[in-house]
C-alpha cells in the first residue's frame, strides 16, 4: 500500500506526498502543495481536509452532495506566491458520464494562522466535454482500453 502512486501527478508514492497532509496532519508549506493536496483529496471524498483546508469565508456547506470524484489527472500550470497570499493555475481532468471534462483553474490561496487555505477560483474553461471512445486508452493514463477501466455502462 506504501508504494501507490499519489494521484496529484508527482511520481511520488501516496504516503509520501499528499499522504503526509491528508492523513499525517502536516501543513502544506506553500500554495502549490496544497492544490496537489486538494486534488488529491477530492480524487479520494476527503470532505474532512477539504473542509479543513477551505477558507471559512469560502466554505460551500453542500461540498459532499453530488461532487464527482473520477478524477484522472492534474496539471499544475503556474504557481506563485508572496507574503500571505498565493495563486495557483492547473487543470484537473474527470470522467463523468463517459465524458472527459477539463477543469482549468486560477485558484487563490490565502496563509491563515500559518496555514495555507483555498479561498477562492476563477473558471478559465474553453472546451465542452469530450466524449470518450470505448476502444480509446484511458485518460486515466492506465493504458487500458476507456471500456476496461472508467467506463459506465
């Protein structure tokens, strides 16, 4: 179990990587980590550290209803910060109703307490969702047929 991979895209194993701030309550030292962390969490329903990493301003109280959790991949375009503030530009990919969807995000951040929250984000999407062909690989990156893996029939 040590050994899988974490699913924010480092290459790292899970325990090592965004393990240590779900689970092992550490706090993410910069803005960036604490996306891959987020991502990570959402990849696996952990409302717990979502809501704990989520600036109270912010907090959507209807996190858990209906949010999707076929996450396939995370792509972290620019990330800085300064001071107490930060910012952070990615993609998130997902599989939802056999469609690959693209989430592009500026996300803000805020250092609160010593603690980097999520405050904020502004939607950059361009694309509609792409269906899927079942014989295509996985854009999972399993190397599966899309039937074999996160198909839904």
């Amino acid at each position: 179990m040590s050994d899988v991979l974490c699913p924010c895209g480092t290459g790292k194993p899970y325990v090592g990587c965004c393990g240590l701030y779900i689970e092992g309550g550490q706090l993410a030292p910069d803005p960036e980590t604490l996306m891959r962390s987020r991502y990570t969490a959402f990849c696996k329903s952990q409302y717990a550290y979502l809501k704990k990493t989520w600036h109270p301003e912010t907090y959507p109280e209807d996190l858990e209803q209906g949010e999707p959790s076929n996450w396939v991949g995370l792509e972290i375009i620019e990330s800085s910060w300064e001071d107490d503030e930060g910012e952070v530009e990615f993609k998130a990919r997902l599989i939802l109703e056999n469609r690959l969807e693209v989430l592009h995000e500026i996300s803000e951040f805020d250092k609160v307490d010593g603690q980097w929250l999520y405050h904020s984000g502004e939607f950059l999407n361009e694309d509609d969702p792409v269906k899927i062909a079942r014989n295509a690989p996985c854009p999972c990156g399993s190397g599966k047929p899309f039937k074999d893996c996160h198909y839904q029939a």
